[in-house]
C-alpha cells in the first residue's frame, strides 16, 4: 500500500503455486475486480474473483479450471473487470506482461557500449502479447522504487510499479493502454528514502515550461542524409552559416498573418512557420546552412536553450516533434543545411531533471570541485561513468539519425577539456596523472566523435574551443579530439578588437589582423562572430565600430568583407548581416524595420553579394585549411593600416588554380596610386568593394574609374608583377582575373 516494494512483480499479477494459477493486484480504489478470459474460446468468461485482502486495495484469487478439471487454456490471457462504485471498466494487468529489455540490450546497456540506448531506454510504443502500450524503461540502480506515472493512472505510483533489471540498474514495465499524447513521468523513491518526480532522461517529446511532464511520442524514424549534403559538408565546400535563436528571428501577433506583420513582442513562430520564412530568406541571402541555438526542451527561456532538460525532445515552444522533422526536411529541400548547437558539458539543477536522479549523484560527479560549474551554477556529467557517456554519445546520433541534422556544435568544450576551468587553486581536482586534463572528458569527445565519423558518415561535429588545446580537429585514432570544425575564437578576440580601435590607432595594432596566419592551418578553422558576441553589454558589431554613423557603417562592411575573404568557413549570428543597431534581446524580434534605412539594407546586400562570391569563386573555400591556399602579398604596411593577400584553390583540370586577391584599408583615407604585388600577370576585375554605392559606401572605385586593371611588369612585394590601385576609405576590395 505504500508502494515500497523492491519486487513489485514477485508479488503482484499471476503466479503458479501448487499447479494452479493465483493473480493479484492492487488497485487503490476498487471494489470488486473479476478476472475475465481473452482467450478466443474462453473470451469474456469470469475465472476468477479477486477477494479483497483486509485493510488493503490488494485483491487475489485463484483461477477456476474447466468443468474437465482441465486447467483454463493460457490462464495469463486475461484482463480485469473492475467495479469502481461508480462505473466498470476492463483494463490489463500490466503485471502479467513479460520482461521489456532483451538480453543483448541489457548486456551492452551494463557494458556501456549501446551505441543507441534512446531504442530501448525512455518510453517506447509497441505491441506485447496482442496488446497495445508503452514501454517505459529508465537507468535509476541505487533507486528504492521506480514507477511509472501519468494521466493514465492518475499520478498514482502505486498503479505502475516497475521491474529492476539488477544487471544494468534498469527498471522497466509495459504499460497497457498508454497511447501518444500522454503525459508521464517516474516518481522514484530514491536512495535517501525521499519520493520524487523525474522527467525521462529519453523522452522524445516534452511539455512546455512551466508544466515539466514528458509526453509519450513516437520514436522518429531514421533518415538518410539527402544527396549531396555530405559533400556540402566538406571541408572543400564553400560553409556560410547563418546562426539563429528561433524565439527571436522573428515573432507575429496572433491573428496576423506572419507574412504581413511581424512584431518585436508577439508570439514564437512556429517550426512550420519557421520553415515557411527562416529557410526561404537564409536562401536568398545564400547562406549554406542553419545552426539553432540549442533547441532540446529546456524550462528557463533566458538560457537561450543551453540548460537542456530534454536532450531528446525538440522545444515544445515551437510545436512538435513532428513539426521540427518538417523543419529540417524544408532546410534539406531548399539546399540548406542544419546544425545544432548541442551541450553536453553541463545540465541545470532543477528537481525535475537529472540531478541527484534516483539519490545519488548518478548523471554528475559527486564532488562539487568536479561537478558544479561555478560560472553558470550547473553540473557537469561524470564522463567517467560508461552509463553517462552512452546517454551522451547516443543522443549525438539521435539527433544526426532520427532528425537528419547535418551536425552538432558543441557548446563550451573548454570547460569540459579542463578540470580546473574557471576555478582557483584548491576547487579543482587533478587526474590520475596530476593534470589539469579531465581524460574521461577527452576520451567522452573522442568516443563520440568516432561514432559519429563511423556510423553516420557526412554528418560534422565543431567544436566551440577557446584554448589552445592540441589536435581538436585531429582524427581520435591520430590523438586527437575528432571534431571536424574548430571555432577561431582567437582570430575573432584579436580581429574584433582592432576593428573597434579608432582608425588613428590601428597601425600599432597590425598584429591583431596578421597573428591569426600564424595558426590557422593548425586546425580546421571556422571563423566565428556568434551570439556571444552581441551580449552581456557588448552591444551590436555596428556599435561597437569607430567613429561618426558614416564610419561604422564601413568599418563593419570592411571587416565582414575581409573575414569572408580569410581562410576558414563563416558563421554570423543572425540581425548581424543587416547590422542591428542594438545589441540582441532574445525576448524580441530583430529589428527588421531597420532595413528601410538604405545603410542597414546595404549591409544585408554586402553580405549577400559575400556569400555568392564565396561560392563561386573556388579559392574563397577549396583550401580553407591548407597554406596552399593563402599568400601574404603585404601584411606590414602597418603606417597605412593596410593588408593584402591571394587566395588561391586546389588545381583544377590543366593544373590551374582559381586567383582572388583581396586588398583592406582600414583606414578612412583614399589612397591613390597604392602598388600591390600580384601572384599573375593579367587584367583583374572588381568582384567585391565594400565601398560601393549599393551597399552604402561612397563609390570609390580600385581601378580609379577605368574598371578593368591591368598588371605591370614591375615587382613588388617580392613578386614579378604588380597592379596600381586606388584604395577606397574603409574598404576591402576583391578582384580576380578578367
């Protein structure tokens, strides 16, 4: 009665005793319970009727035998007719139900090496013995008592007590009559003796804040990649990625029409909306894909997603499971891909969620100098624990295989490569070795991004990894990490920095611009201006340049033109390509009414026009990652505050490469007559001028009006040849061969 029970199933439904059958239940409410056959030549017979122990809800009996003597044909096919007082009704024992788990599961589920542990853990829709439920199966081994409960039983823990499955600390039941929709959670009676609620660490479906239920949801189906995306997903190809958070790109009012009204306070688009504009306008700007900030359920908005309670369920905030499936395969349709940004470093505190799970520290380190991060109060998961890393490496390939995500940003991986992270001598552990390392953290990235390299080939992992950590990019079996992308946070600090310095300053700080060549083909880079960035008081990117309005303006086409121009692919977080005046509220829209002034709308053009050339001209990408692909032709004309170099592509049929030669002033000087040394003779043309009238600029030309250049054979910068040009104010200019 005080569902205590470690063994709810040695004691509840049938049991042969002496050659005969016994069943009993407990059914809190009940007055009278009959057994009925569903055998087909038996189907609806009473045989038996459950007397109720004294002072319980516990009713038992024996089955009756044919007039034979015989005994009933399959005594466990049976159902209950039970007599509420106020109504009947028939319902399944889900005690005469066998075990869930198959024996190879519970094998690689204790062994820690089940590379999909979301196919038989969680809440599972299925069919046992000609009757349709769910089975419900969680990872609580230190737990007392684990039950199942949900609108289907009334919140009542006493309904559906589960199995332990000793092998793997799994408890698990089939619950008959569970169908989709239903909400459900496991009340566990934990180690300290104490009764609490847990979500489902694999749900697939969750409600919506403030209401923390998981909600029973198919488990989706795998999908293929579409053709072509893993080679979109190369490192040759040319990657411009759009960053968005889904509540704030845009927001309607309901009632309108998303397409003719957008509010900065309404309601969140939703997945199908966001589909029906997100994808078509991330096409036309030409951006090869989408990251979403973190989109698993999570029950605070001001984290922006990244305090997951769900790692398995797409945020109710924006419709279903479903919807969000519906989603990416508009992205895929359009030629877009999709990344996630995905956090498996730390999880909130809330009682709801992991921590503590079933008492004990289970999913985090005990010791708070291991497990607590000091800088956003969360834990960190034991990646030491085989159970915790397999929870982990399996929702990786969730995500990549169920929804058809290209792939994973993972979030924060400095504070998971390092123990002492944000913390001073004497909150930290060492390793076994006395380090700094957290090795089971490296070993955890390594395993995963094995298993994804192995099992869904053409899907990419990238690495948020400020440090200077070795080999992030390197194949684990070379002693690497295993990701396929790093993001250049130092070419973005030092870069950023400059920018913001008044143009009379820069040319103390040349170093900032050029430093970043001394590394970046070490890894394979991806050059990031991310939310981060326009947050916590840091304002825009556009406020945070120099000078009058005139000035900002270009300074900030003039570095978005150098940084597609530099080597490594592209990521801008979304209001950034129109350059927002304020800096991002994840509560609001962006600012769109900003492009009807002609200067934002020019940044919108100036990035678009990037993103095309990017793609068209093959030396913009085929060696983002190979010295072969970039050539200083001068980087210390530090007086001038001026930069330039070429970048070429891997040879093409006839052993010719494609040439862009790329010129920066920062400074808001035209500089007339300006000689750059030029890898080949020939006529060169314009391709990008972020000074040009189009995108708000004053229309200096590089070629002094004549538009076509032509190179002189007079040496320069070491090299043969040479082109004369006239530098426009804050400007970089592209220019390839004629």
């Amino acid at each position: 009665m005080r569902a205590e029970h470690r063994d709810p199933f040695a004691v509840l439904g049938p049991h042969g005793v002496d050659e005969r059958w016994w069943v009993r239940v407990l059914l809190p409410g009940a007055q009278a319970v009959d057994v009925v056959s569903t055998v087909l030549t038996q189907a609806g017979s009473v045989v038996a009727t459950l007397a109720r122990l004294p002072g319980s809800d516990v009713f038992e009996g024996c089955i009756a035998t044919a007039p034979s003597g015989d005994p009933l044909v399959d005594p466990l096919a049976y159902c209950l007719r039970v007599d509420w007082g106020s109504h009947t009704s028939h319902i399944e024992d889900p005690y005469r139900f066998p075990p869930v788990l198959g024996e190879l599961d519970v094998w690689l589920l204790a062994e820690g090496t089940h590379q999909r542990p979301f196919e038989c853990l969680g809440a599972h829709l299925c069919e046992m013995n000609g009757v349709a439920g769910v089975a419900f199966a969680v990872w609580a081994p230190n737990a007392q008592r684990v039950s199942v409960v949900g609108d289907f039983n009334q919140w009542d823990g006493r309904r559906h007590m589960m199995r332990l499955r000793r092998e793997c600390g799994v408890w698990e039941m089939f619950a008959p009559h569970v169908a989709v929709g239903d909400c459900y959670k496991f009340e566990i009676l934990n180690a300290q003796g104490h009764v609490v609620l847990k979500a489902d660490p694999y749900a697939f479906g969750m409600q919506l804040r403030p209401d923390t239920a998981c909600i029973v949801c198919p488990l989706p189906p795998v999908r293929a990649l579409p053709a072509g995306r893993a080679l979109a997903n190369s490192f040759a190809a040319p990657m411009s990625i759009y960053e968005v958070h889904l509540g704030s790109w845009r927001r309607t009012l309901d009632g309108v029409s998303a397409e003719s009204e957008f509010a900065a306070q309404g309601r969140w688009l939703s997945y199908r909306e966001l589909a029906q504009y997100l994808v078509p306008y991330c096409v036309e700007m030409g951006f090869t894909h989408i990251e979403l900030l973190p989109v698993s359920e999570h029950p605070f908005d001001g984290s922006w997603g990244y305090q997951p309670i769900g790692l398995y369920a797409p945020s109710a905030r924006f419709g279903t499971p479903d919807d969000f499936a519906a989603f990416v395969d508009t992205a895929h349709a359009a030629g877009l891909g999709v990344i996630l940004d995905w956090v498996p470093g730390h999880f909130p505190t809330d009682a709801n969620g992991l921590a503590q799970f079933d008492g004990t520290a289970l999913y985090e380190y005990a010791d708070p100098r291991e497990g607590f991060h000091q800088d956003w109060n969360t834990l960190i998961f034991n990646y030491a624990r085989t159970e915790v890393r397999n929870y982990l490496v399996g929702n990786a390939l969730y995500w990549l295989e169920r929804y058809n995500i290209d792939g994973l940003r993972v979030d924060a991986v400095a504070s998971m490569l390092y123990r002492d992270y944000s913390r001073k001598t004497g909150e930290w552990i060492p390793n076994v070795h006395g380090g700094r390392e957290n090795l089971e953290a490296i070993a955890f990235l390594q395993r995963m991004n094995h298993i994804v390299g192995t099992e869904r080939p053409g899907a990419i992992t990238l690495a948020e990894e400020s440090t200077s950590f070795p080999g992030v990019t390197r194949p684990p079996e070379r002693g690497g990490l295993g990701f396929h992308y790093k993001w250049n946070m130092g070419w973005m600090n030092d870069t950023l920095r400059y920018a913001s310095l008044d143009p009379l300053h820069r040319q103390h700080h040349q170093n900032q611009l050029t430093f970043g060549l001394m590394y970046a083909f070490t890894e394979n880079f991806l050059l990031p201006l991310s939310h981060d960035e326009v947050v916590h008081g840091k304002g825009s990117l556009l406020r945070r340049m120099p000078g009058d309005a005139w000035q900002r303006f270009a300074n900030l086409r003039a570095y978005y033109a150098l940084m597609w121009a530099y080597p490594g692919k592209k990521l801008l977080f979304m209001g950034c390509e129109f350059a927002q005046w304020a800096e991002w509220n994840a509560d609001a829209s962006l600012d769109w009414p900003a492009l009807q002034d002609p200067n934002h709308a020019g940044v919108q053009r100036l990035v678009k026009d990037l993103n095309r050339v990017m793609r068209h001209f093959t030396a913009l990408h085929t060696l983002d990652h190979d010295s072969g692909g970039f050539q200083w032709l001068s980087h210390d004309d530090a007086a001038q505050s001026v930069v330039a170099f070429a970048r070429h592509s891997a040879p093409v049929v006839g052993g010719d490469t494609s040439l862009v030669v790329v010129v920066c002033n920062f400074t808001p000087m035209v500089r007339h007559g300006y000689r750059i040394g030029v890898p080949k003779a020939g006529s060169y043309r314009e391709i990008i001028n972020s000074d040009g009238t189009v995108y708000g600029g004053s229309g200096v030309a590089s070629g002094g009006g004549k538009g076509i250049l032509h190179s002189e054979a007079q040496a320069e910068h070491g090299l043969t040849d040479s082109l004369v040009l006239t530098l426009p104010p804050l400007s970089t200019v592209m220019l390839v061969l004629a």
